[in-house]
C-alpha cells in the first residue's frame, strides 16, 4: 500500500510545481486502498481543503493509472503527532521566535519566480536549501546585482520550510537589521537574550550582508552566530550585491566562512524571461497588456526587475487615469521620462569624448595601435560602453576605433564585462563615465 503510494507520489512530483509538492502533497500519507476506494492521511484540514480545490484530479489519475482503474478518495485528517508536544524548547512559532518579527512577503514563494537562463541556478540551490536544510548547500550565498530577486529567493525559502516545518524558528532579516537589534539589545544590556535568539534558530536567512561591512562589533557577534548555528548543521543563507571577496571592511574570517558553501549567482534576466515576468506579473495583477506592451517594457528596461515592474505599474496607472487603453503609444509616452536613453542618443562619438576626458588621453588615443596597459584599458572600456549604449554594430564599432576586428570588440565587451565584477577600479570608472554621460 505504501509503495503504491509512494508511486503515484514520484509521479506528481513530475507534474506539480515543486513548491506546491512539497507543501501540501510530499506530506500526504495513505492509510486504506479497497477496490473502490482510497484514504488518504493530510496534515490538516486547511491542506485537505487546498488539495481538494487544486490536486484532486492531478492525484485522481494518478491513482487511477498505479491501480488499473478510478477509485474514489477520501481523506482523513491525521491526529496531532504526540513527538511534537515534547519540544524542548519553548514553543517556537514565526511570531514568538524572532528577535522582532519581520514581515514576509506572501507573494514572494518559489511558485510565483519565474525561471530563465539568468536565474534557474539560484533557484535550484534556493529550492534545495530550503528542501533539505542544513544538508548540502550550507551556507548558501546568493549574489547579485540589484532588483534581480535575491530577497524573492530568501523569502520564498522561509516560506516553504514554514509550510514544511510550522515549528521551526526561521528568521529572515537584514543585515542592517542584525545591526540595529544588536546595538538597541546592547544598550539596554540584553546581550544575553540578543544572543538566544539568533543561537536558537533552525535556519538564519539574511538579506544583504553587505551592509554588516565596517562595522567590527557586529561582525564579531555574526561570526559566533553564524559559527554556532552552522557546527549545529543550521541552514544559513545569505544575499548580497557583492561577492565575498568583494566586500570591503570585511574581517578575512567572515569572508571565508561565506565563501566555503556554494555561491550561486543571479545574472540580470535575458529578453524571453523578462518577457515571461511582465507575462506572469500581469496575469496576477489583472492586467491586460498586448503583445507588442509586453515587448516594448522588456526591451526598455535594461536588467532591474523591481524597475519593469514599476514600469508595467506605472502604464497600467496612466491607462486607467486617462481612460485611454493600453497601447504602444501609450507605453511609449508614460516611458518617456523614465528611459529617455534612446531619446538622448548617446552615440559612439559622445562616448569616445568622454573616455578621453575622464581618463586624460589625447584624441587619436582610443584609435591608435598603441597596446600599453594606460590606453588599452580605457579602449575596453569605451568599446564595452559602445556596445552596451549604442545599436551600433560590432564591426561599425570595430572601424570606429582604428579599424580593428568585430572580434577585438567582442574581446573586450566580454573582458570589462567580466572586470566590473570583481575590479573595483574598473567598476568606479565607469560609474565615473557613464554620470558624465548623465545615465
Ligand atoms: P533584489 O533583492 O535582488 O534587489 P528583489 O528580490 O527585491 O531583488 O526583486 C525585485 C522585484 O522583482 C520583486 O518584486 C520580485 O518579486 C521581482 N522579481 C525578481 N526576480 C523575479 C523572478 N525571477 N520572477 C518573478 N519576479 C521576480
Ligand atoms: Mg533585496
């Protein structure tokens, strides 16, 4: 009976989204199988209910292909476990638990991430993590840059273990958040409690460390937490905009401890998964938005997921107001303020002035052969830029400086691209750059 069971389970777990799987159907046990007939055990009514209105027919076929033919199903509600009323601890709830609860956002779950090519490996780890805590991927680091769904991710992980594990203290907070609690506990000579409550957590989820950088105390205090929870085989996770290494004023020993997990990262989505939020976002919000819509914000909205989603708010809001439908001409128009890039159109000369002026070299520098470190870095640069602001072509780019190959400016886009992650030099300048450029 079991084994049919767990059958008929392998098979929905194909076909049912993972979150959904492992919150309502993973915990569902059989407890009877007649001819006609099979009972099924769920953790509560409220599951009962769910599994009702969305998996009947899903779990219907199933059991109908495993058994050779329809049975009719009927739950039962399982009696409380009697292991759980001898916690010893006090009793942990989201509410109680937390040095002071942070709110979590419901919409962000596993279910409503919309997965790509940019995202799907921080999302498989996220999954994983909060599948298996403490198992595997600990502590799970996921970078960044930002609006692409970091803080998604880690509160979709405290989600799904809270729909898994009800019990289970997890806390998710800032790491300005760790800071402010700290100081405020300190003040009022708490230490002690300050120290239990993060010590007692079965899973820590911080958002943006970056933000615990400079600050000794607090990082001293984070090291034994982190060390504890983690020598107890704690799931910790962590985001951040930067790479371990990255992060400046940050003790060595930290830096280390974050890097000694895995490290997945979050690239900026391509054009089909941006497509694919605006799809999603709008069906959830109620919007109707046409086709060329949903290509217009996809396309203006370079990475930031936050921002396209303002963007779609934002022609939605402007529609409704004029009492006018939702065209192109429409999105053009509200859009205009926000990116006027195309409208300003940087061009290459434009771009190459710049350079030349911010790094101090003389006009024919970026055209020259000259392969000395002092100019061909900036070259890199200025052809990245060209390629990433303009819609010139690469062999267009190519000629523009000193007649080079496409494949000289593929070289370089590809080599700064990779620079900005991890030189913090290279980084500045073209912040530098592009402010002169007033992007
Ligand atoms: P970050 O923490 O990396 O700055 P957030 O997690 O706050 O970014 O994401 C910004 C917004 O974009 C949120 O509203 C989030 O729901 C949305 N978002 C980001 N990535 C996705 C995705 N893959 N699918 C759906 N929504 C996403
Ligand atoms: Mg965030």
């Amino acid at each position: 009976m079991h084994q049919f069971w767990d059958t008929c389970k392998k098979e929905l777990e194909r076909q049912i989204d993972p979150h959904n799987f492992i919150s309502h159907i993973e915990p569902i046990t059989i407890s009877g199988i007649t001819d006609s007939e099979v009972t099924l055990v769920v953790p509560s009514a409220f599951s009962q209910g769910w599994i009702e209105r969305n998996h009947l027919r899903d779990i219907a076929e199933a059991i109908s292909r495993g058994a050779g033919g329809e049975r009719k199903i009927s739950f039962v509600v399982a009696a409380p476990r009697a292991k759980e009323a001898r916690t010893p601890l006090p009793v942990k709830t989201k509410q109680r638990k937390t040095a002071a609860p942070i709110r979590l956002n419901p919409l962000y779950t596993f279910t409503s991430f919309v997965r790509g090519k940019s995202n799907e490996f921080a999302y498989a780890s996220a999954l994983q993590a909060a599948v298996n805590p403490g198992a595997k991927y600990n502590p799970l680091y996921l970078y960044g840059g930002v609006g692409l769904g970091k803080t998604h991710l880690l509160q979709s992980i405290s989600q799904l273990i809270l729909d898994k594990h009800p019990g289970w203290s997890v806390l998710y907070l800032s790491s300005d958040q760790f800071v402010t609690q700290m100081i405020s506990r300190m003040q009022k000579g708490q230490m002690e409690e300050f120290r239990n409550t993060f010590r007692n957590l079965d899973v820590l989820l911080i958002d943006d460390i970056q933000f615990i950088a400079g600050k000794p105390a607090t990082q001293e205090e984070f090291f034994h937490t982190f060390n504890e929870l983690f020598h107890a085989g704690k799931q910790i996770v962590i985001t951040s905009d930067q790479f371990p290494k990255d992060i400046k004023k940050l003790e060595d020993r930290l830096r280390s401890r974050f890097a000694s997990g895995l490290i997945a990262d979050i690239q900026p989505p391509d054009l089909e998964t941006k497509i694919a939020i605006i799809r999603t976002k709008a069906e959830t919000n109620g919007y109707k938005l046409p086709e060329d819509v949903i290509h217009f914000l996809a396309e203006t909205v370079k990475s930031n997921i936050r921002e396209l989603e303002g963007c779609m708010a934002r022609v939605v809001a402007f529609s409704s107001l004029k009492g006018v439908p939702i065209d192109l001409v429409l999105a053009r128009e509200v859009l205009h303020d926000v990116y006027s890039n195309a409208q300003k159109h940087i061009g290459i000369p434009q771009i190459q002035k710049t350079i030349t002026e911010y790094f101090g070299l003389k006009p024919n520098d970026l055209k020259s052969k000259n392969r000395s470190r002092n100019l061909a870095v900036p070259r890199q640069i200025a052809m990245y830029l060209c390629r990433e602001i303009t819609d010139e072509s690469l062999p267009q780019i190519g000629k523009v400086f000193g007649g080079r190959d496409h494949s000289t400016v593929i070289h370089a886009h590809q080599k700064i691209k990779k620079e900005i992650e991890t030189n913090t030099k290279i980084y500045s300048d073209i912040t530098a750059v592009k402010k002169m450029l007033e992007l």
